[in-house]
C-alpha cells in the first residue's frame, strides 16, 4: 500500500522561515529571514510564507501569539510536506518549520525555542541550533537526539585571557515513532481532540466521514483547527 509520507527524506527539516503579516489583504506576506541562507526554490520561497498567515489580518489578535499550526503541501511525487507554524509579536511574525517529517511534538517545542532566541535577539544561538539540527542525520525512531551549542567559556587571570570552548546542550528529544498509533497524552492533536468534541460529535464525524461527506471545522482559535484535522486524519 502506497503512503504520502516520504519514507527516507534526507534531512530533519527542509527549510525555517521567519514571515511578517502584511499590512493589507492586497499585499503578500514578507519573508524576513530564512535558513540555509542558500536555500533556492524560489517556489516554496513565494508559496509557503501565504501559508503562514490562513485568517483575516485585521482580526489579528495578541490572544493569537503563541498558536500552533500545520499546513500540508503536496509534492511532485504526492508526498506530504509539513509547515510548522507558530505566531509571534502580537500574531504579525509567523516561524515556519518545513519538513516531510511529521513530528508536530519535536517541532512545536523547536518553535518555541525559536521564538524564545528571537525575543532575547540571540540569534547567533539560534543559527547554530538550526545548523546542528540541520547537519544531524535523520534518526530511527525511539532514538533519544542532544543538539548541543558551543558556548565560550572566559577564564580570566592575572596575566591571561583565555577563551574555551565547551558544550552546551541545548535541546533534547526522544525521535517519534510516526508508524505507530497516537497514544495520549504523548499525542497533543489526540488529546486535544478528545477535550474539545464531545462523544456524539465524535461519532458524527465518524459517520460522516464514512459517507464521505464535506467536513467543515470552524472555531476562534486557529490551533484547535488543527487539533481537530489532524486527529481525525491520523
């Protein structure tokens, strides 16, 4: 049986992106920064920053800050890419996560680490998290992953400065088994799915998608959206 999930990509992520909203409905959203810097399909750089903002601008919110959200592209070969999303500065700056993985746990906790440099303006740090990450081969699953920085360590004397560098670990995750059913509460999609439909809506989506009826899911925060998409996807 064929699967839209990439089964070997060549790496933990494709692409991040760092969006600014735009001011008007007219006006394309603005790519602020990227990584690799020698990133070059100028196709994904012009479609994916349009997938980064999917609401009404004036209805922009400081309620939305810190949201999650995952788009979905399709490629050439009908293989599933994955936009990992999380709005920032008032929900005007959106960080972008595109990888064929589809690790939502990993790549939620990377984005707020993201966003948490981008406050501190410690982008230096930032770089070097991503190119760790983005140097790292793609490991199996269950396999517990460090990403370290090296951090320069000032020992001063009276007659000498001398700079070292040592480790730092920076961030630490435990590689995802995508092949294996959703378990809560490892599974936040899941969980939230269960806290926000109750059971009859739950076997009236079933039943629907068994007639394959049009779902349409609507709400006020963009993230239970996605909740609910995914869990009932996976």
């Amino acid at each position: 049986m064929d699967t839209r999930t990439r089964e070997k990509p060549e790496r933990t992520f494709d692409l991040v992106l760092k969006v600014e909203c735009p001011v008007s409905e007219n006006e394309d959203p603005v790519l602020l920064w990227k990584f690799p810097e020698d990133f070059s399909d100028q196709d994904i750089l012009s479609m994916v920053p349009k997938f980064c903002f999917p609401f009404a601008i004036e209805r922009v919110t400081q309620t939305q800050v810190g949201q999650h959200f995952t788009f979905v592209l399709t490629d050439i070969d009908s293989k599933q890419r994955f936009g990992f999303c999380r709005l920032t500065s008032g929900g005007k700056i959106c960080l972008c996560i595109l990888s064929y993985l589809p690790w939502f746990e990993v790549y939620y906790k990377l984005l707020n680490t993201l966003a948490d440099y981008l406050v501190k303006e410690q982008e230096n740090d930032l770089n070097d998290m991503l190119k760790s990450l983005y140097n790292h081969p793609v490991p199996d699953a269950h396999t517990p992953v460090s990403l370290s920085l090296n951090e320069q360590l000032f020992i001063s004397s009276e007659h000498m400065l001398k700079i070292e560098p040592s480790p730092l670990l920076h961030s630490y995750f435990i590689t995802p088994d995508v092949t294996g059913l959703p378990t809560i509460p490892e599974s936040r999609n899941l969980t939230e799915y269960f806290v926000a439909v109750d059971v009859n809506n739950m076997l009236q989506i079933y039943a629907s998608m068994l007639h394959e009826r049009r779902i349409i899911f609507t709400s006020r925060k963009l993230s239970t959206v996605r909740t609910l998409i995914y869990s009932i996807y996976i």
